[in-house]
C-alpha cells in the first residue's frame, strides 16, 4: 500500500495532479472540492498554526528551519493531521494520497510523521502563481512570522518565497520528486512517463492548456519581485526544459 503527498504552493498547478492521480485509481480522500483538495482542511490549517509556533523569522526574508528537524513534534499537530487525513489514512485502497497546498506549509513535520510516502512537489513559475488570489497570500493567518507589507502582490511573492523556503529546508525523504507545472503543460507525456517511473503505477492524461504557461508576460500587475531571480535561475522557467530534478528512491 502506497502513500502519495502532493505538495506546492496555491496556483502552481497541482489541481492537475490531484485530477490525475485520481482519475488513475488514486484514493485521494472522501471528499475534494474542484480543486481536488482534501477537504474539510480545517484542521490542517490549524496544524500549521500549531508547527509554526516553532519558526524563526530572522528578518526579511530569512527564517530559521532547524528546530522542526529535531525537535518532538507536538501531539496536538500529530492527532490535528491523522483527523484531517482520516479518510485517506484508514482506506483499503492499495493506492492512496491527499492534496492541499497548505501541506507545503507544514512539510517539516509531515515527512517525518510520513516517511514512507511518495512526494511530488509541483513548482511553477512564481510570476505566474502570484497573478491570482489564494488563501495563503497572508502568511501570518496560519501562524507564520514575517514582516507583512500592504502591497498584495508583493504579499503573494512572499508567500511564494517563503515556501519555496520550507521546502528546500526540509530533509528530504526516501522518495522525492521535483515536478515543473511547465512541463507537465508543455511536455505532458514525457513528463508523466517520468511519473509513472516514480509512482511504479499507469496514470491517465488530463486535458492541458497551453496558455496556462506565461501568463504573467500579459499581465498588467506586478508580477517581478528580485526576490524571484535565485529560483527563476535555478528552476529556469523562461522556457520549459526537458524534465530534469532529483528522484530519491529506496535503497
């Protein structure tokens, strides 16, 4: 029986995933809204309340990890994510897993309550994530310290930064996989090849738009914050790639 956590940012694209891993014969939960969210995620957004008691703001854009590596992990965040993911954690079905982007949020502690699962952290071009709206736009309602700006865009950027953070952060587990949402568009049967490797099961293909990709080069907002430019670099996001990342397996 395999476990499989999507994670990644608000509008980066892993509605697309979840479709497809549930379309494919993946439990992901009893309930999921359009988005192919686990829902109700109450509890899970208080487990982030309750984890992120524990970071660092160092000024900035800089905050401190290391406690969440080491540290017990606090009985009220453990009994607050197996009740949020019940549904999925009790099931029969050989293949199972959830989807919720405030997971980034909490990655620290839900590797190490899940170090048996398959991750699939879905990544998008931030200029393009931060366009539109999302529930995490303002860290501090789910108990992260930062220096909060006016400015929305710029509050979207520094969400999107600071999980891009968290993740790099964490140790990864046995089983990690970096998925572009570029690629996935642009490349989709490479790509989910590439996903079928990983996972050990056959996965369907969802319809894929293109003009999902740059929207930002239309946009009228902000969308370009230098805060980008390290990521833009390293995730090269000008132009879709031939799928590269890491896959850690099992030794």
């Amino acid at each position: 029986m395999s476990l499989i956590i999507v994670v990644g940012r608000g509008h980066s694209g892993t509605r697309a995933m979840s479709r497809t891993l549930s379309e494919s014969g993946v439990f992901m939960g009893a309930r999921l809204n359009a988005s192919y969210d686990l829902v109700p995620a109450d509890e899970l957004y208080e487990a982030c309340r309750v984890m992120n008691r524990h970071v660092k703001h160092l000024g900035g854009l800089e905050w401190d990890f290391s406690a969440l590596h080491s540290m017990p992990i606090d009985p009220e965040f453990e009994r607050l994510v197996r009740s949020y993911a019940s549904s999925v954690l009790e099931t029969d079905s050989k293949h199972r897993g959830w989807k919720l982007p405030e997971t980034t949020l909490v990655l620290p502690w839900i590797v190490r309550l899940f170090p048996e699962a398959r991750y699939i952290y879905w990544v998008r071009d931030p200029r393009d994530s931060i366009i539109g709206a999302h529930i995490t736009d303002d860290l501090a309602d789910f108990g992260v310290p930062y220096d909060r700006v006016e400015d929305v865009r710029e509050m979207r950027a520094i969400s999107w930064k600071y999980q891009r953070e968290i993740v790099t952060a964490t140790p990864k587990p046995k089983r990690w996989i970096e998925i572009r949402f570029e690629d996935f568009v642009l490349d989709q049967e490479r790509t989910v090849r590439r996903l079928e490797s990983y996972l050990g099961i056959p996965l369907v293909r969802v319809e894929v738009r293109p003009e999902a990709v740059g929207r930002w080069k239309t946009d009228e907002g902000r969308h370009d914050f230098p805060m980008f430019q390290e990521d833009l670099r390293r995730l090269a996001h000008e132009a879709a790639s031939p799928p590269g990342g890491k896959i850690r397996r099992e030794a």
